[in-house]
C-alpha cells in the first residue's frame, strides 16, 4: 500500500486475514495453490503462485515482546492489528474492493513523507529493538526532511539494544539502508547520535559515503550495498575482517570488502593497458569495486576527470579474455606434471598479460615456448 500510493515499484504483496493459519492452507490447498508455513507460529503462511510468493498472515495482537520477539495471539480486530505495527505509513490496508483503510494517520504521514512510530515510540522500540534501524532506513528510503524528533530520541535512549540483535539481521538491515535515497544524510544523523559506530564497530567515513555517491552519478551506476560499505567503513584489510564478524557477512561479500581494503590505494587511471591487466586478475566485481572506491577517495580532484571516467567504464566496453594456454602445451614442449609445470603457466600468463593478451597463435607459441625454456633451465 506505502509504495503503491507513492507511485514506487512494488517488490511484494502482503495479505492480512482473521483466518486462522490452519484454515489459510486448507483454503489455500483447496484453490489449487502451494502452501508454504514460513512463519506459522506468529500466523503467517508463504502462499505460491504462479511462482511468485504471497505472505498471508492472521490478524495479531502482542501478549509479550522481548526487545527481539514477541509471543502473539491471533484477533479479528482489524485496528488493533494496525496498532501493533511499526510505523504508520506501514499500517495501511486496502479490501479488496479498493478502500483504503488507515487507523493511525499514516495517509497524513506517507503525504508529509514523514516516518513516524505508531503510538508510544519507546513501546515499538522495546517490542523489538530492530525498529531503530528500520527508522533510519525507512526514513533514507521514504523521508523527507528532518528526521522525526521523537523517533530519533527513542532510538538514541534504547541504543543499548542494539547489542541483543543478531548480527544477521543487523546486516540486513543496514545493507538495505546503504543503497537507499537519502541514504547518506541519514548516516550523518546516525553518527551524530552515536548509533552509527556501535552497529560498525568502527568509526564511520561519512565523506567517504558521500563522495562514492558521487562517483557513482558520474559513472552512471547503481549504487551497490558493498561497495557502499567499502567507502564507509573500509581504509585496511583489517577492517574487512570485522565487519565480516561483526555483520556476519557472506563469504563473497567479506571477500570483496577485503580486496577494497587491501590495495586500493595503488589504483589510478595510468591508462587503459594497465586497467585491462588489473580487470583480467580482478574480476568485473572486485575491478569495479576498486576503481570507484578508488575513485571516491581521489574526490573532488578527480571529479570531472575523463581517465577516471574511462577506467570505470572499463567492464561494459572489454570482454576478459580467456587465458588461452593449456597444461598441455607445456607438457608437450618437455616438462614434466609438477611444480616446474605450474611455475611455466605462471610465468606465460603473466607474459600475456604484460602483452595486452595478444590474441594471435604465433605471439601465445612463442610466449609458451620462453616458459618452457625458463623452466626447462
């Protein structure tokens, strides 16, 4: 309903009923579709059709919360269920003959752009201690203006809270924040009311942020969660590692933070031979990640700059070429499975390289027949 009245894209659909969970899958089963009991202790059923997933949930009401989950009992007061929500402009419903139903202000909220907490802001928060960072997210996704004072208050007096989060949803949470609207307005409020550096672990680059927003308009990219984080919180490999621990990140993620933190200071846009060489042993992902990082740090003086522009564009204009040398080849020219044969690949791959990955059979034979030779010594 939010996105739907603000004219945004719609990324799921969330069905509310007084049924009750079991009488949902009989419904369910019986109209021929697939039930899927992904919540079903708190009510909510996975319904799949056509292979796109729907959550049906009967309507709740709090008996005990605990700051991370609550135990629940199911209702048919449509209100109450309203009130139990998080922020008014979540609370919305729509029937199915198209009113709209609106308990807690949030259609006055949602026209201000102005993300509010239903009721008490304390009570949502200490319900489950999640909500802090959904505020600020919802607020860099969906806000305009000054961030809701009371909100902000109550997330600042329970910040302690953060601390019985699971790391995992931690993460999600702030990943989702990273790449929002006003995504770096909102870290600066964030920061400035301590709530930043306990969820990082660290102290926070809020220019750094900034200037990779920046980057990415002038390279015409979406912006990426990662690599926003890289610029926010990424100066050495050793803060790579914390963030890994500290956000239970996947491994592919830690692993491309780490190559952020690991060398970026050594890239600059030197010329499009070198920026090829650099894409071949990086990958598309880790390149990019990089070279905007990169990039972000060299701001404003690179701003405008042509090579750094070039550098970045790099993957949409050169397709990485496969190292075209085989085992084989070198078995056949006399040497023998081992390390001596490993070392003769290394050697002619690099020789490749440093020859702009010559495409020719004369040039990769006779880079083939110098690793041979050198090894062979």
């Amino acid at each position: 309903m939010r996105n739907a009245l603000l004219g945004a894209s719609i990324q799921e659909f969330d069905v509310a009923t007084t049924a009750i969970p079991e009488e949902v899958i009989r419904r369910v089963t019986a109209a021929g579709f697939r039930p899927v009991p992904t919540g079903i202790e708190h009510g909510t059923i996975t319904v799949v059709i056509d292979g796109r997933p729907f959550e049906v949930t009967t309507l709740r009401e709090d008996v005990e919360t605990f700051g991370r989950h609550a135990n629940v009992r199911f209702g048919r007061d449509w209100k109450a269920d309203a009130e139990r929500r998080d922020f008014t402009m979540n609370a919305l419903s729509v029937t199915a003959d198209g009113v709209v139903h609106d308990y807690v202000g949030g259609l006055a909220d949602l026209e201000a752009r102005r993300v509010r907490f239903i009721g008490r802001a304390e009570k949502r928060i200490a319900e489950d201690y999640l909500r802090i960072l959904r505020f600020f997210r919802f607020h860099a996704a969906y806000g305009h203006g000054a961030i809701d004072a009371d909100g902000l208050h109550a997330c600042i007096a329970a910040r302690a809270g953060l601390e019985q989060l699971s790391r995992e949803r931690v993460r999600t949470e702030l990943l989702k924040l990273l790449v929002a609207t006003n995504a770096v307005p909102t870290l600066a409020v964030m920061a400035e009311s301590g709530l930043l550096v306990p969820v990082l672990g660290g102290v926070p680059d809020l220019a750094g942020i900034a200037n990779m927003a920046k980057v990415e308009a002038a390279a015409g990219v979406q912006a990426d969660p990662v690599q926003r984080l890289g610029a926010l919180a990424v100066r050495v490999a050793e803060d790579a590692e914390r963030l890994w621990q500290r956000l239970r990140l996947s491994n592919a993620e830690h692993v491309r933070l780490a190559s952020m933190g690991e060398a970026w200071w050594r890239v600059s846009p030197t010329g499009e031979k070198e920026a090829r060489a650099l894409l071949y042993r990086l990958g598309p992902v880790g390149f990019s990640d990089r070279v905007l990082l990169a990039w972000s740090r060299a701001w404003p003086q690179g701003a405008h700059d042509a090579a750094w522009r070039a550098m970045a564009s790099l993957p949409s204009r050169w397709v990485v070429p496969v190292f075209p040398l085989k085992a084989a080849d070198f078995v056949k020219r006399g040497i023998a499975k081992g390390p001596a044969l490993g070392a003769a690949m290394r050697a002619a791959e690099d020789a490749w390289i440093a020859a702009d990955f010559p495409g020719d059979s004369a040039t990769i034979a006779s880079i083939a027949d110098a690793a041979a030779s050198q090894a062979l010594r």
